[in-house]
C-alpha cells in the first residue's frame, strides 16, 4: 500500500534523519580545555545542579584551519626582508584562507538546531556561533553535566561542566564559551584607598595636579600629529554613560571632537547607571586614548558579556581598528581560548594592547591574563613626573605595583623575545617575559565617573597604560600612511628590534630606577619592558621620519666558509625608510680571482633579501678574504660586508642521520630523536646543529649542540611541544653545518 506524505510531515521526518545521523557519528571532543581544576580537585563543594530550564548564552568556536601555514605565513608578514611585509589580509581574505570552512560551519548550525539550541548570532570569518538554549539542551548537546559549586576564594557560587564536552559531529572544534562563569572579567582600574603607595602628583594640568589625557600627550610625544584617519578599539565588559565623558571635557576647558560609537556585541547594554554599573574603567579607557590621539577619525567602544563575543567582533569590524586596547583580566580555563581571534588581528594588521596588571611582579598564580599571550603588546606601569603643568616628559621610574614577570600561564617564548631574554638574566628563555613597554600609571590622574563627580590623584594603574599606548600608535600609523606605507599591524617584532639596536635611547624613555618586585634596569626589564615611547623618536622608528627615503643593507650570514672547488650563500637583505620603493642592483667587489659572485634577483625593489652565491675555483688560495657588497639605486649608494674563508679543497665530507625518522607527540610533552653524523675524506672540523619547520610552541634542543671535530658522533634531540601547540604533522629539518660543508635529514613530528 502506498501512502502519501504530508508537507507538514516533511520538517518531522528532516528531524528523525539528522537525529539518526548525528546519532551515528562519533562525539567529537573540543581542542580547548573547560572543566576548572577546582571542580575536578573537588576544592570548589559541589551544591547541585543549575535548573533545567535556565537560558545560558554560549559561543561555539571553531578552529583556524592550516595553522602551520598560518604560523609561516606570520613570521613572513612582520619580516623586513620578506616580500610580504606588511601585506596584511581582510577579513574576507583571512576566512578564505584560514577560516573554517563553509561546510563546517553550516555543521555546527545545524548541529545546534538539532539539539533544541537557537542561533542567535553568526559571524563573517566563520568563527563564531552564538547560540541560546536551556540547561537541559546544553547538558544534552554537549554531553555535560552542569553543576553549581561554592567557589573556593570568593563569597559567591559558580556554574560550571563536570567534565570536557564533547559534540555529535565530524567537523573540529575549538572552544565553547559560556559553560561556566567561575572567572568574572574585571577592571584594572586602582583606587588609592586599595592600594600602598601614595600620590605624589605634582606637574599634572589638571585640578590638583592631576594629569590629564593631554599631559600623556605631551610627555610621551609632543609633535603635531593627531591620529588623524585612524580608528580605536577598547574593550570593556560594561557600557558607559557619555555624560561622564562630556563632564571630564567640561571640566578642563576641553573639546572631545572624535566620534564615539558605543557597539554591543552579543546584545549586552551599551549603558551603564550608577550605582547599579560603574564606568569609572570605560571612562577612564577613553579619556586616555583621545588625549594621546585627538584627531582620530572613530573611537569604538566595543561592548561584550565574553572574550569571544568582543575579539571576534573586533576581527570582523568595516573598517578595521588598526589599534586595540583592553585594560580588564579574567581567568579562562584554558589559556589558549583566545588564540584564533589573536591570529587574526596579526594577519589583519591590528595590534591589541593590554594592560599587565596592577599587583607588582607576577607570580605563577598571577591571574593576569591575556597580559602574558605572545599575540599582543603588554602594558606596564610607570611613576611619571613631567617638567611643568602640561610639559614635556622630565623622569620617570618604574611603578611599584605594575605588573611583569614570566608568563603565569606558561606561553611559550616567542621568537622574536629570544635575542632581548638572552641579555636580561631575570627573564626567562623558554617562556614569554613581560611587560613589553610601559607608560605612566600612578595614581596621578583626573578621573570623571558615575555621573557623580570627578576625583584628582585618586586613581592609577596600568588600565591608563594600555589605551594611551594604543592612542600612541594611532599617531604612529597616522604617519606611516603619510609616507606612503601600511600600517604598522603587531608592533612587537619592531619594538624588540629597536631597543636592541644603536637608537634605543633615542626611541625609548630607558627606566633604571625603581621596582615592582624585579628591578627596573638599563635596557630591557621585567618591571617597566623597553620602556616609555620617547617623543618623535620612537614614532620615527616605527613609521619612518617621512623626511627622507633610503635603505640599508645587511649581510646574514656575514662570514661563511668555502671549500676549493665549492660555493656558499649569504643572504642579503634592504631594509628601507621612510616609504622608499625603488630597485637596488647589487654588485660585489674585493673576492680574490677564482671566486665568482652572483646574485638571485640581481636587484631588489624595496625591501625584499637577494641570495648571493660564492663559487670558489679549485685553484683559489686558501685564506679569509673581505668583500663589498654594493647596492645602488640612482645617485644612492649604500653597502655591507662580507667575509669568505676559502679551505682546502680535499674532498672531505659527511653524512648526517636521524633514528627514528618520526616523532608522535602528544602537546605537553616531548620525544627524542638521535641525530649521527659519519665523516669521510679526513673531514675535520666541529658541526653545528640547527633544526627549522618545527613551527610556533615546539622547542627543538640539541645536546651537544654541535658534534666536535673531528665531526663524527651523536646528539639527542629533544622536541618539547607546548600544551597550545595546535595539532597535526610538521616536517622538521635538521642541517649540520661545518668545515664548509652543509647537509641535512629530515624527522616527520606529528602532534597529537
């Protein structure tokens, strides 16, 4: 018998079939960690279960794909001599590129709506699924139990899973947002009254010589600059009542002419009343970025109740904000939550910067982030005293309780960190340091909040450090664009390389005095970072005088060993200012006869890096000769130089080899391979060890680093991975390097 299907049926059936598939596929767990250590500890008392028929509001994230091309394509973005400097991606370019897929993320949608949860938010990147649904649905869909507890340090109870969850899905998943909500954001904004030391402001501007916005201004720059074309960003967990902006203008005989847009992002008020709401942090925040950059063409107050709901809708924001700030701290569960949407503003050309904390020197319990994730710029605190009411900057020392140290929550030290970690005996070489800069935090400033008054010297902090070093960049890539080049996007790689070079006093306020638990002292520290921006100086470094066009040359390596009959490589790289494009040719002089130097490109335009090859005929005469390597490009000429050391041409070689040839480790641990080198010919010489490929969060030791001569021997290499590192397979590259001679084997390291 046949029998006819009703259209009314047809939803029903639709139901049975994605119930029936989704049934079949295997729970998929998530790449983030949930559940808080209290709970599994048993230290937080259980107190039962949440009421099944609560709304809680979640965010389902979903993973970047291609994250080891992701990561090289990173280090190429902010490197001077790679073509693609600078070159940052859209949003629609990044999706496209590194996003979830398409299919994916119509999965999860769909996967929610199947569990009785609603959709209530989608995003352009394919990152985010906002979602709402009862207790009972949640528990369902993501096979948790959610459970109240009494928490441990403080008067209150919290929610939270029993264990990690998991989804009926084949697609990847990152981190869901909003099972829990044991850490609450909060502001690091001080009061005087919470805090030891005392005001001892003395040259502010403003009623009883506080500072103002402008006297950050007019410390830490000076010029004429205004962030002119330039948008900000500020993160904040409440809104704000802009009468308290308007009062704090009033006040001091000031003019806010910048546009501001208060933007919910997950449907979270914009407004904020005392005394049910305090905006003392969301005023504070942009009084401090408009004083620094007055002529900005938007400031957004962007206005969230999660970190993912805020990061993802300053990822997606038409335009860009090229400069962000955030001066709140919370404690997620798995430090790593946040990492995507970091990525992200990298690849786009956005800097965040966040405020380090307020509690001196950090510890490994410090609850300080995201101050310490290698994505962003930590802020510092700083005691500041300027040489009259409005004036220039005239000393400064580090702030007794700004925050610095070494990475609570264990993030691996980035790359360009290492050279800075090696010169500082207090920092770390394995885990990331911080602050990176700082700026005043004192109580020294006026302060208008809660539609109730506003206060003098009353209240400090690194949360007034945080938005004046973003209204700083603002300036800074308001003249980047002046001189014809992009903005300047993640701005670490560029501060490490300036305070490590000849100008760094010039560029930076270098603080020598004072503490926070670790002594500030010349050049880098953990107490204040590099320091202070120092004028036009460090604006300069950064973006280029716009005075003057030109490039420099460099030579890497700048000495290199050749054997009789044999070539070598040396890169050379043109580093430009001040917006200059034109096409350097490049020549050499000085090699003795019988070594022929070429180049590949012969020239380079801009900034770009050239390979310069040294073929040494078998009859050249051993011993070190000097050559100049010229680059001209119309009436400019600049050079560097390298050294060839020419050996013997004897055919001696050697062999290199890895047992085993591939690595299965699990992130949070490490697997050893040995590496044998065999040598032949009468080779006699030591060989260095180098391994590449690996990617970011995997460290790679040797031990011995080198083998010695006359080079035939053993060394075990060590591959830590990160408990962050994301997973998949790498090829790591092991290259021996002596008596002229180069070779390498390979080792397949697959991350589970």
């Amino acid at each position: 018998m046949t029998r006819k299907v009703s259209a009314f049926s047809l939803p029903l059936i639709a139901m049975m079939l994605v119930a029936s598939f989704v049934g079949q596929v295997q729970a998929q767990s998530f790449m983030t960690r949930h559940v808080r250590e209290v709970t599994l500890s048993g230290q937080a008392a259980s107190l039962g279960r949440l009421p099944a028929a609560q709304l809680l509001r979640l965010v389902v994230t979903l993973p970047l794909r291609h994250q080891p091309e992701l990561e090289s394509f990173l280090e190429e973005l902010y490197d001077p001599s790679s073509p693609s400097y600078r070159h940052f991606l859209t949003v629609e370019e990044f999706s496209a590129r590194f996003g979830p897929g398409q299919e994916d993320y119509d999965a999860v949608i769909h996967f929610a709506e199947a569990n009785g949860l609603t959709v209530v938010g989608t995003s352009r990147n394919r990152l985010n699924v906002d979602l709402m649904g009862s207790v009972a649905n949640i528990e369902k869909a993501f096979h948790v139990t959610l459970g109240l507890y009494q928490h441990p340090v403080e008067n209150r109870t919290f929610y939270g899973p029993d264990r990690e969850p998991t989804a009926d899905l084949s697609v990847p998943l990152w981190h869901v947002t909003g099972l829990d909500n044991y850490s609450i954001p909060r502001p690091l904004v001080r009061h005087i009254a919470d805090a030891r030391p005392k005001s001892n402001a003395t040259t502010g501007s403003g009623p009883g010589a506080a500072f103002l916005g402008s006297d950050m201004r007019a410390a830490y720059y000076g010029g004429s600059l205004t962030g002119s074309g330039q948008s900000l960003g500020l993160l904040e967990y409440y809104g704000t009542d802009l009468v308290d902006l308007n009062t704090y203008y009033s006040n001091v005989g000031q003019t806010n002419n910048v546009p501001v847009t208060l933007l919910s992002t997950d449907g979270t008020s914009t407004s904020c009343v005392y005394p049910s709401c305090d905006d003392t942090e969301q005023t504070l925040d942009m009084t401090q970025a408009l004083g620094m950059a007055p002529g900005m063409s938007s400031l957004v107050m962007y206005v969230g109740s999660s970190d993912a709901a805020i990061f993802n809708a300053m990822a997606t924001a038409s335009p860009l904000n090229a400069q962000l700030s955030s001066s709140w701290t919370w404690t997620p569960a798995d430090p790593g939550t946040d990492n995507p949407y970091f990525q992200e503003f990298a690849a786009q050309g956005q800097n965040l910067f966040q405020a380090a904390g307020d509690s001196g020197a950090w510890t490994s319990s410090s609850s300080i982030y995201p101050a310490d994730d290698a994505f962003l710029t930590s802020v510092g605190g700083t005691d500041l005293t300027t040489q009259s009411a409005g004036g220039p900057w005239a000393s400064e020392t580090a702030w007794v309780d700004g925050g610095g140290g070494i990475s609570p929550d264990s993030y691996a030290i980035p790359s360009w960190q290492t050279a800075t970690a090696s010169g500082c005996s207090a920092c770390s070489k394995t885990l990331r340091n911080g602050p990176d800069v700082s700026a005043n935090a004192n109580f020294t400033f006026y302060v208008c909040a809660d539609q109730s008054g506003c206060t003098s010297n009353n209240y400090g902090g690194t949360s007034f450090a945080a938005p004046m070093w973003a209204g700083y960049l603002a300036l800074v890539n308001q003249q980047a664009v002046a001189n014809g080049q992009p903005t300047l996007g993640f701005i670490n790689p560029s501060l490490y390389t300036i305070g490590l070079g000849s100008s760094y006093t010039t560029d930076f306020h270098d603080i020598t005095s004072g503490s926070n638990g670790y002594s500030a002292t010349t050049g880098y520290d953990l107490a204040t970072g590099w320091g202070s921006p120092n004028g036009s100086g460090l604006l300069n470094a950064l973006a280029g005088s716009g005075s003057s066009q030109g490039f420099s040359l460099s030579a890497s390596p700048s000495s290199v060993t050749v054997a009789q009959g044999n070539s070598g490589n040396i890169t050379i790289t043109s580093t430009v200012t001040g917006g200059f494009a034109g096409a350097v040719s490049l020549s050499a002089s000085g090699q003795p006869s019988g070594v022929t130097v070429t180049f590949n490109p012969t020239s380079i335009t801009g900034a770009g890096s050239s390979t310069m090859t040294m073929a040494v005929g078998s009859t050249v005469a051993t011993g070190t000769y000097n050559i100049t390597v010229t680059g001209t490009s119309g009436s400019t000429t600049e050079t560097t130089k390298v050294s060839l050391t020419v050996t013997s041409g004897t055919a001696t070689n050697f062999t290199i080899s890895a047992s085993p040839t591939s690595l299965s480790i699990t992130r949070g641990s490490s697997g050893n391979s040995t590496i044998t080198t065999t040598i032949s010919g009468g080779f006699n010489s030591a060989i260095g060890l180098s391994a590449s490929g690996q990617g970011s969060r995997v460290t790679v030791r040797f031990s011995p680093s080198s083998i010695p001569a006359p080079g035939a021997g053993n060394s075990t290499m060590t591959v830590t991975v990160n408990r962050r590192a994301s997973t998949g397979t790498r090829t790591i590259t092991i290259t021996g390097t002596g008596g002229g001679v180069t070779h390498a084997t390979k080792v397949t390291l697959t991350i589970h």
